[in-house]
C-alpha cells in the first residue's frame, strides 16, 4: 500500500473521531447509557489508529524536510545533521506502516472484554479431571503474574483429584482478558504416567478448554421472566454453613434451554448475580460463535477460532516438552510453562494471527 494511500485512509477517519469526541460530551449521550457505551467503544477502536497515523505524517514531513535541506543546502553542518535525521528517521518508515495496516484491520470487538473459561476432563478418566486441575493452576499462576482477578463459578472436583469440571472468571481493569486468553480454546492433551498407574505405563488423557467474552450490561437484553431460578446446598469446599443452606444456585433460560449455577459464595443474593452474569455471557457467545465460524471459513491456520473441538496443545511429560500444533511451536521447560509461564506461546499465536489478518487485507 503506498504511502499516500496509507496515510489517506487513517486522516479520513479524523472527522469520524472528532465527530465521537463531540457525540460523547453531549447531553444526548449522556442521558442514553447504552448508546454512550458504543460511543465510547467506538472511540477507544480509532484512538490508537488516529494516534499512529499522525505520528506517521509527522514522521514523513520531517523526513521530507531533512531530504530537501540534504539535497538543497550549501552548509555542510546542516546537511551533516538532515543526513543524521534521514538515517534515524528511513528505518522507522517499514515498521510504522506495518503497524498502522495491522490497526485498519477490524479486530476482534470483543478483545477488550473480561473472559469466562470453563475446563472440562475429556478422555482418561480420573486421570483427566487430574490434568484439568494442572491447567487450571497453569492459568491461575498466570492470572497472577499480570495482576488479573480471578473468580471461581462453579466446580465438579475429580474423585482422584482435580476437576471434573470448573467455571471461572478472569478480569482486569487495565486489559482486554480474552483478547489474551482465547487462545485457550481447544483439547489439551497431556502424555504422562499418571498417579493412579502403578505399571509406570505412559498415557495419553485431555481435557476441553473453553474461553469466550464476558457480556456487558448493554450486549444482551437478558430479563428475569425468562429465566427459571432453582436454590439447593452447595457441595464440595466451603464448609458445614455453605453446605447445610440453600445457597447454591441454578438458573435456566427458558427460550434457550441454556443451564449455569453457581455454589462458590456463601451468600445466595452474589451466587444469584454471578449466575446471571455467566448466563448472559453464555447467551452472548452463542452469537460471538457466528463471528469465530466467519473467521474460520477464511483462515487456513485457524490461530483462533474458538473451535473446542481441535486439538490445539500437546503436553509431553517424558520430554519435558510441550507443543502447540497450530503454529508448530515448542518449548522443551515444561515444568515452567505448566507453573504459568505461558505468554511466550501467547505471544507467538498472536503474531501469527496478525499474519494471517495482514495477508487476508492483502488478498
């Protein structure tokens, strides 16, 4: 893409953001709370890329001004200083423009957003619901390294250990979660001897990761009326007052026959709203699915998809290593990256799917 074309296309969208910031200040706005959270969200998408482009015009006309007093001035001091500009000025060029075509590319509208994950054991029995206890200690581990909150939903413990199946939040004020964390998405599948195996024979288990995007109060219209609500003791942690009253909570969306609980608060009325906020984001992601099935039918390498279905990690306890088949990635310090130490193969699955994005702009 030429320059000028590049730098066309980021200035034309100057009027739409002064538009925004003028929409978003008016008495208008304000009284529409909904209509306010999608001004302000579609002001936050073309800050970063109106910030980039004036940057890059900047940069052009200095690199401009130095050329011209290069080629055009008799003082050799002047010349000497525009040659030391152009020489500092050229190589930023390539990668200012890369950066500006990767934030033309709609992203993913809903990156911004909090996460919910549920980890499910699949094949291997007890020794599964074993491992989906590891990967949920790998993502609280990592929870903790960026200074997420993370927030228990519900949980099936295993009868060797682990889990069954666990619901979780994860949030944060200062970044999008599951801009990070959709990667999750997919079959994990770990090869081990596990604890129950007393031959020493390796095994091969998995366990289902499933991410997707926290709904805001204005993504689902989500009412009461249509939603059945059942009270029952809590199981499992928490002791004889959670166990012995009826906090636990059940909620089931008639029209859609979707179903979540929650059992992890003592009191009934948070157990009540965290399960709601679940059920909308549930509902939410039933149409956040169309998105992912949209982007599958494009891409060839399907980074990130939010296929369930696709094996997307081996974990290979004999050697030490783990693997990630998309992108055809490996890290040989397991014991590491099972502690949290994952954002390397995060960050290798986002380069590759800004990759894809770029070369589908190009096609």
């Amino acid at each position: 893409m030429a320059q000028n074309t590049l730098l066309e296309k980021v200035l034309s969208l100057q009027e739409k953001f002064a538009s925004l910031q003028e929409q978003l200040s008016s008495p208008e706005a304000m009284a529409d709370m909904k209509k306010f959270v999608q001004l302000n969200k579609d002001y936050k998408e073309l800050e970063p890329i109106i910030k980039a482009g004036l940057e890059y015009k900047k940069t052009l006309e200095n690199l401009a001004s130095a050329k011209d007093i290069f080629l055009n001035e008799k003082d050799e001091d002047l010349r000497e200083m525009a040659r030391e500009e152009i020489s500092e000025l050229e190589p930023k060029i390539p990668d200012m423009e890369a950066n500006i075509k990767l934030l033309l590319i709609p992203a993913d509208p809903d990156d911004g957003k909090n996460a919910i994950v549920e980890i499910r054991g699949g094949a291997g029995g007890d020794e599964a619901a074993i491992f989906a206890g590891d990967l949920f200690r790998m993502y609280q581990h990592f929870a903790e390294s960026r200074g997420w909150k993370l927030e228990i939903t519900d949980q099936t413990p295993g009868t060797s250990g682990g889990y069954k199946q666990i619901v979780f939040k994860l949030s944060s004020n200062s970044e999008g979660v599951y801009g990070v964390m959709k990667y999750e998405s997919g079959v994990h599948r770990v090869q081990r001897v596990p604890q129950t195996e007393t031959q020493g024979r390796i095994q091969t288990s998995a366990a289902s990761v499933a991410v997707f995007p926290e709904a805001g109060e204005f993504d689902v219209d989500l009412k009461w009326e249509d939603i059945r609500l059942d009270l029952f003791c809590a199981s499992g942690p928490g002791g004889q007052g959670v166990n012995t009253t009826y906090s636990a909570v059940r909620l089931t969306h008639i029209p859609s026959g979707l179903v979540v609980q929650c059992q992890e608060e003592r009191s009934q009325i948070k157990n009540k709203e965290r399960a709601f906020e679940e059920l909308r984001s549930r509902l939410y992601n039933l149409e956040h699915q169309k998105y992912l099935d949209e982007i599958a039918s494009k891409r060839k390498t399907m980074v990130s998809t939010g296929d369930r279905s696709a094996k997307i990690r081996t974990y290979n306890y004999p050697q030490g290593r783990v693997t990630d088949h998309r992108i055809n990635w490996s890290m040989y310090n397991l014991p590491a990256f099972m502690d949290g130490d994952i954002k390397e193969c995060i960050d290798q699955l986002q380069i590759a799917e800004n990759a894809e994005r770029l070369k589908e702009a190009g096609d």
